[in-house]
C-alpha cells in the first residue's frame, strides 16, 4: 500500500510539473508586452526598463521558468494586472464560495443521477430505461448557460421563487447548484447504470435472489453497495466537469467564486488571474484523481497490484 | 456494412438523431437560399418604437434581436458556424489523438510512455480554462477557435485508441506481419488502422455534440467567434442583459445548441451498439 501510494503521489508531482511547464510556456505565447500592461501607456523607457528588470524578464528562460516555480511553491501567482492586488490573495478570498457551490452541486447531481441510473438498470432496454437514458443525453447535450438563464427566467423572474443571482443565502445557491447538478446527472445517471448491471450480473446476485431476498433489497442493498464505490470515485475523476461548469455558471448567476473571477479576467485580458485560475483548477483536478485512485485501491485491493 | 446499418436502423432514436442531423447540415448548406432576410441586416421596423426587439411574429418568425436583425436568418447563419467549427475541429482533435494514441500503443517503450504521459498531463488540464487562456492570448477567429478546441479535445481520443492499440498488438497477425519483414509504418496503417475505424467513427460522432458544446461556450463568454458574424453562443451573449423582457433571444439560440449535440450524442451512441453488438444497451 506504501509503494502504491509512494508511485501515485510521484506520479501526481511530475504532472503538475508539467503543468506548470505548459502555463509558463503559454505566458510567452501572449502578444501583449506584460511590462507595458504593468507600466501604463505614459511610462518611460526608463521606467518600463526598471520594470523588466524588476520581473526578471531580461533573464534567460531556464532562469525565468526556475524563477516562476519558485515563486508558484510559495504560493505566489503574480499580480493581477488590472487589480494590482495578488492573484493567490484574490484567488483565496473566492475559493470559499466555489468549494460551496461545488458541494452542493455534486449533493444534486447524485440525487438526481443514482436513482435515475439504478431505476434505469433494473428495467434494462426496456421503454423506461430508454426514456432514462435519452434524458440523460439531454442533460449532457444541454449547454450550462442556456439551462442556468432558463432556470433564471422561469424560478427566479416568472414564479419569484429564488433570487435571481448573487450569493448569501442558501436560496441564493439552489439554482446554480441545480444548473451544474442536472447537467452533470446525465453522466452520473449513464454511469450508475452501467455499473449497476455489472454488478446485477454477478453470481452472489443471483444467490441472494434464490434465496428469496426481495427484489428491492437484492437492487438496493446488495448490488447498490458494489455498484456505488466506482460512482464515488468518478467525483474525484470529474472535479474536471466542474472546473469548466463554475466558470459558466458563476458568470451567469453572479456567484462570486473563482470561476466569476476567471469570467471577469476574461474581459479585461487580465492573464495572471487566468493563468492562476487554471493552475488552481489543475491543481484540484490532480488532488481528485489521486483521491479516487487511493479510495478506489482501499475499496479494491486488486487495484495496488496492476 | 449492411450488418451495421441493419442494427442502426432498429435503433430508433438514433435514427431520428441522424434525421436531425442532416436537416440541420442541409439548412447551413444552403443557408444562403432558404433565409428569409439578411442576417446582417438591421431593419428600420425591426425594434419597437421604444428601441426594444420584437418578439416572434408574422414578419419576423423567431422575432429580431437587439439590433433589429432577424433571428431566424441568424439561427440558420449560425448553423453554419456552429457545425463548421465542430466538425473541423472534431475531425483535428480525432486526427491527433488517433495518431498519439495508436502510435504510442504500437511502438511502446519509452516514446509510447513519453506520448501517454504527456496525454495524462494534458488530462489534468482542465480543457475550458486552456481554450479560454488560448482564446484569450490569440486573437478569437474561425480557426483559431477550431485549433484551440481541436487542442483539448484529442486527449480522450488518444486514451481510446491506445488501449485498443494496445489490445490488438498482442494478436497473432500482427505477430506474422511483423515476421514477414513489414515494418512498422506499413503495420500501422495497413493491420492496425482497419481495426481502429469503427472507434474512429465512433468518435467522430460522439465528439461533435463535444465540440459544438465547447464553441457555443467559448462564443457565449466573448471569446469565440467574433461579431457581427451570427453564431449561436454568441448571440446569446448580445443578448443577455436583455433576455428576462426578450427571452426568445436566449431560448431559440439555446433549444438549436442542446438540439445539434443531442442529435449527434444519440447517433454516435447507436453507431456505437450498432458497430459492437456486443456492448448493447451498456455503457
């Protein structure tokens, strides 16, 4: 268990390194001189000189990169250009109401997605099954934004049941939780299901049923408790899924989260905050595929060994 | 072939998908023809007095947008958009994830391990915040968004046909081709390739509803297309601030995105249970 867990967390280190090689290559790819957004229009050549030395943009590159790292390990991200205030400050100060928004999203989206998914595999290929599935290929052919305004206009502007965006309350954070959760259901829903009827097929399955256990235990207890620790373990596989959903849905319902603070950065070409965002983002993608892997290899021993 | 077409036809979703499909593709064909106005036009009577748009009606069937443009000339403009860049861009990210992948399962060894680990790295990126980094520092157009979607989305592609490269190299007739002399180029492309295409297909498919999604996105945050040029995400974003007093601006843009993925989702799952009975009605 060690030697696997040693190997996962190396493994772990070298991609963000490689992240952090991707992002810092990307920096040059802009087209605008980041000294000159720093210095304003009105700066001298003096000034605007002093500035790059600041940044040690005169150095070479290998020299720049170590430079970047070693700052990204202290937890320093630049500053934002516009703001002028730290990217990891700002960034810190958001993280909260993303990590809120993101609970609740995924508490919906497994309330919505499991029973639709184990209803749908005990009635395989069967009408109900089809009408699960193709609503589940709704959910993920529905675009965020669209289903976020709808849910806007109909539950906020026509019915006056929740407000129409912000952040404070808890009822402030039942619609946008809801636009990620039913989006993200239709996987969870396609995906409980599959692993329903593996389990469903098993030989214990079919011992538990000619023993006389009830149907709705053999579903709901006996398979259920296989069939759900691969679904847990998908969450930490899909905090991706979720980097991309709060950047939409924190933009369109004003949730002052790092994904409203990426949608903002957009706008004004603010490059550290994106760049930050993305880094905080690969960073929690990373943590989840390494938690998933570790529950996966405590629920199955198998797993350490291959 | 037939075998295929036979299964995909008792498939009657998928069916209808693939209808969909092509209405929607023959409309951006021949957008030119069947539009009612000019989609860049901006009629003097197509905001109300007050400068509001107008909601659908006789004259305008899907109403105007903020500018007094006609909606649906722009829906059936932006078909075009939306498919052009999800098809070219789908077609990229295949290609490169085909090659990636199958090579890096061919060839093994340390390059086969250097390509799948820069293929987990890329994993790690999450894809929306890269194109929007990317979109952000190239200036948005046509194809610069098909290169930077084209860009995240091989990654999946690639893990798919190296596990099925990975799969097939075990066999015994690429043993022989190998014992005949072929080199590996040659074995690629003339034993391995063949087995790949169904996955290929498959991928092709399934990938569009993924890349029409990720357009309207990026179109939808400002920085996709650009205007004035009509595109679904992008005219849902003109219209935002306006949407709660116009919300035919928000719903019509939107019903044709969830519409073209959702068609193309449903045909690229039946020719997935077509091609490989076997999986039926699994995931």
């Amino acid at each position: 268990m060690l030697r696997f867990l040693a190997g996962r967390l190396l493994q772990s280190a070298f991609i963000l390194l490689g992240v952090t090689i991707i992002t810092f290559g990307l920096l040059f790819l802009i087209p605008a001189d980041p000294v000159r957004m720093i210095a304003g229009r009105s700066a001298t050549p003096e000034t605007v000189e002093s500035i790059r030395r600041q940044l040690g943009l005169d150095q070479p590159i290998p020299v720049q990169y170590a430079r970047y790292l070693g700052n990204l390990v202290q937890g320093d991200m630049g500053r934002s250009y516009i703001q002028k205030a730290r990217v990891s400050e700002l960034i810190a100060s958001r993280l909260p109401a993303t990590l809120q928004l993101m609970a609740a999203a995924i508490f919906l989206q497994l309330l919505i997605g499991l029973p639709a998914g184990i209803f749908a595999s005990t009635r395989r290929n069967r009408p109900l099954d089809k009408t699960v599935m193709l609503l589940s290929f709704v959910g993920i052919s529905a675009p965020q934004f669209v289903v976020g305004l709808l849910l806007i206009y109909v539950f906020a502007y026509k019915l006056e049941l929740f407000p129409l965006g912000g952040y404070g309350t808890i009822w402030h954070v039942v619609l946008p939780a809801l636009t990620l959760g039913v989006t993200i259901a239709g996987w969870y829903s396609r995906m409980s299901r599959s692993s329903m009827i593996d389990v469903l097929r098993q030989d214990y399955i079919r011992t538990a049923r000619a023993k006389g256990v009830p149907e709705y235990r053999v579903v709901l207890v006996h398979a259920l408790r296989n069939a759900i620790l691969p679904i847990i373990a998908m969450i930490g596989i899909d905090i991706g899924l979720y980097a991309q959903g709060i950047v939409v849905v924190e933009a369109v319902f004003g949730w002052p989260g790092i994904g409203q603070l990426a949608w903002l950065a957009i706008q004004r070409l603010d490059i550290p905050i994106i760049m930050g965002v993305t880094l905080v983002a690969a960073v929690g993608i990373v943590l989840g595929n390494l938690l998933a892997d570790i529950a996966t290899s405590l629920i199955d021993p198998r797993v350490r060994h291959s | 072939m037939n075998e295929v077409w036979k299964r995909f036809r008792k498939d009657r979703i998928a069916v209808i998908g693939a209808v969909v499909v092509v209405a929607i593709s023959l409309a951006a064909l021949f957008a030119p023809l069947i539009v009612p106005y000019d989609p860049y036009e901006q009629f003097f009577d197509g905001l109300t007095l007050e400068g509001a748009p107008l909601p659908p009606d006789g004259e305008f069937w899907l109403g105007t947008d903020l500018l007094g443009r006609d909606q649906l000339s722009r829906l059936i403009y932006g078909a075009r958009t939306s498919l052009i860049i999800g098809i070219a861009a789908n077609a990229t990210a295949v290609f490169i994830g085909t090659l990636f992948g199958a090579t890096a399962g061919y060839v093994g060894g340390w390059v086969g391990t250097a390509i799948m680990r820069f293929t987990d790295l890329m994993m790690a990126f999450p894809a929306l915040l890269l194109a929007i980094a990317l979109s952000a520092i190239l200036k948005p157009s046509l194809w610069i968004v098909v290169m930077v979607i084209a860009l995240v989305n091989w990654v999946q592609t690639s893990r798919v046909m190296y596990t099925q490269t990975r799969a097939l190299v075990e066999q015994e007739f690429i043993e022989a081709a190998r014992a005949l002399g072929a080199a590996w180029p040659r074995i690629l492309l003339v034993h391995i390739l063949p087995h790949l295409v169904p996955h290929i297909l498959v991928w092709a498919t399934l990938g569009i509803s993924v890349t029409v999604l990720l357009e309207a996105t990026l179109s939808f945050l400002g920085i996709g297309v650009q205007p004035p040029m009509p595109s679904w995400g992008g005219m849902i974003f003109e219209s935002q601030s306006y949407f709660l007093s116009a919300p035919w601006l928000v719903f019509f843009p939107g019903i044709s995105i969830l519409l073209v993925a959702l068609a193309f989702n449903v045909v690229g799952d039946g020719l997935r249970d077509a091609l490989d009975p076997t999986q039926r009605g699994r995931e």
